[in-house]
C-alpha cells in the first residue's frame, strides 16, 4: 500500500512545480484490473 499509493502520491507532488515550470506537462497515473479488482488464486502485486 505505502509503495502503490504514497509513492504515487509523492511522485506527483514533487513533479508539480517542474511541470509549472514548463511549457507543457502532464500528469498519467496507469493501473492495471489486477491492481484494482484482484483475481482469484493469483498472488497481489
């Protein structure tokens, strides 16, 4: 939880003045299902 989710957070917060900065930037956060709904007998990532 602490690395997927407050990485991801203090990633993007560290990034914003950068991109404010810049002459154009933006910000994608990608998941996959298996991060959001789980699958059965297969081990979490």
């Amino acid at each position: 939880m602490t690395v997927d989710v407050i990485g991801t957070f203090h990633v993007t917060r560290l990034s914003i003045p950068h991109l404010k900065n810049s002459a154009a930037g933006s910000i994608v956060v990608m998941s996959s299902l298996g991060g959001r709904f789980g699958y059965p007998n297969r081990s979490a990532y």
